[in-house]
C-alpha cells in the first residue's frame, strides 16, 4: 500500500521494529514497513473526513 508520505515519515521501519519488540511482538522490517504504510494511510483518511470539508 502506497501512501505518497514517505519522505514525511518520521518513524523508520527499523524505529517500528524496536518500539514494537519492547511490547513483545517480533516483526521483520518488511512488515513493520507495511504496518506503518497501514498506519499513515488510516491516518491521513481520518483526517481526510473529519477535518476537511
């Protein structure tokens, strides 16, 4: 899933990983990539249709 905001991002897919492995979930990079692209895509639809008119 492609979102069009990875030069926006903020947290790295290996930031991902480390924050999730402190909570006990293992996760490869690959995912925790496509975890983040889920993440900012619901995102930016909620701000989409809560904020915008």
């Amino acid at each position: 899933m492609e979102t069009g905001t990875k030069g926006k991002r903020k947290i790295t897919s290996a930031e991902a990983v480390r924050i999730l492995q402190k909570s006990g979930m293992e996760i490869d990079e690959k995912k925790a990539e496509e975890v983040l692209d889920l993440m900012y895509f619901l995102a930016k639809l909620i701000v989409n249709q809560n904020f915008k008119t």
